[in-house]
C-alpha cells in the first residue's frame, strides 16, 4: 500500500484561522483592542515562534490587563478546539483511502495539543495514524520522523508522498528521504534554491488528488 505522508498544521486543518479566533476571544474577553490581532498573529508567526517566546511578547504589551493563565492557556492549546476539517479534504482523504494508500499525520508540535487537533476534527477517524515531534522525538524535517511514520504501518517509503504546506519542514523533509512531494502552496511562490517540490498545489484536497493521479 502506498504511504501517503501529510503535515496537519495549515495543511490538513487551517490552523491559523483557529489560532485567530482563539485569540480574537481573549482579547475581547479582557476588553483589549481587537485591533491587536494582527500583531498578535505576527509574533505567533503560524506556530513557529518558540511558546515562551510569544508568552513574553504579550506580557511585555499587555502586563496585568492580560492574565498569565489565560495567556498559558491560548499557547497550550493553539485554537486545538476550533479546528475545522473542510469537505474537500475529507473527500480527497476519502478516495486515498478508497484506493490503497494508507495516510499517517506528520507533524511538529506538542503531542497533548496536536492530538486535540487531530480528534476535534475527526482526523482519527480518517488516518491510519499519526507521529508528533514531541513524542516522536525528532522535528521535521529529520529523516526519523518519518521513518516513525511508515513503521506504523509497516511500510516502505517506495512510492511514498509528503503532502505539506513548509518548504523546510515538509519539502525539504521529503527531498532528505528520496520520496516525491506536493508543496500546499496557497498562492505563494516558491523561493527555494536548494530543493523543490515535485508539484504544487494551491491547497490540500487538491494536493492529494495530484499525489494519487501521478501515482496511477
């Protein structure tokens, strides 16, 4: 059975829009400018920026107005409790799995917050499995990360995919390990010098119908 390999953050489920509302709804709950969500979304930096780092930026802007465990409770969880699974990639996810591939969840991140993630938008129910950096041991791009992937089910990585929306973590990761890719682009050009996509899609469900029709 093909492995097919995908990230979860931005690519399965929008993170950022979840992290969005997330935030949105502690700054109107503590009467801070809504305003501030811009900057707010820019120190997160789509999840890249280390927790303890965002958490200082805030206490730094907001003091007292803000409270330490609210602002604790924002990074623990990520928006993990408003992710939302669309219809086109259930149904691309859905023909994989109707022809043969077998699809393990890649990610960075917190193992507790991920696997929130994964359950609330009923990605378990979808996938044969799932391996977090946190648990894993190794971040994206590391070849062992994914090697974790395809010993859960007892795969090859012949004929293999990574689906991702990161060109170092997921296209870089997939260049590191000899299988083909499909970049989530959205809209965005590729600026890499060193590595390339095998293709590119402007989003997920798309990126995986590309991944199983150049299979066939």
């Amino acid at each position: 059975m093909p492995l097919l390999m995908l990230d979860l953050d931005n690519t399965l489920v929008d993170r950022d829009a979840a992290f969005r509302k997330a935030a949105a709804a502690l700054l109107a709950e503590h009467a801070l400018p809504e305003s501030d969500i811009a900057w707010l979304m820019s120190v997160d930096a789509g999840g890249y920026t280390p927790r303890r780092s965002v958490a200082d930026a805030i206490a730094e802007r907001y003091g007292p107005a803000l409270p330490v465990r609210a602002v604790r409770s924002l990074l623990e969880r990520g928006g993990a409790d408003r992710v939302v699974l669309s219809e086109a990639v259930r149904e691309a996810l859905g023909v994989a799995v109707a022809e043969g591939w077998s699809c393990v969840i890649v990610t960075n991140g917190p193992t507790a917050q991920q696997e929130e993630k994964i359950r609330n938008a009923g990605l378990d129910a979808l996938v044969d499995g799932w391996v977090i950096s946190e648990k894993a041991g190794h971040k994206k791009p590391a070849p062992e990360i994914f090697l974790a992937a395809a010993a859960i089910i007892g795969a090859s990585l012949d004929g293999a995919w990574v689906v991702g929306d990161s060109p170092r973590a997921d296209i870089a990761g997939a260049d590191g390990i000899g299988v083909r890719s499909v970049w989530v682009s959205g809209g965005r050009p590729w600026t890499e010098t060193d590595y390339r996509p095998t293709l590119v899609a402007d989003d997920t469900a798309s990126a995986i119908h590309h991944a199983i029709r150049t299979s066939r």
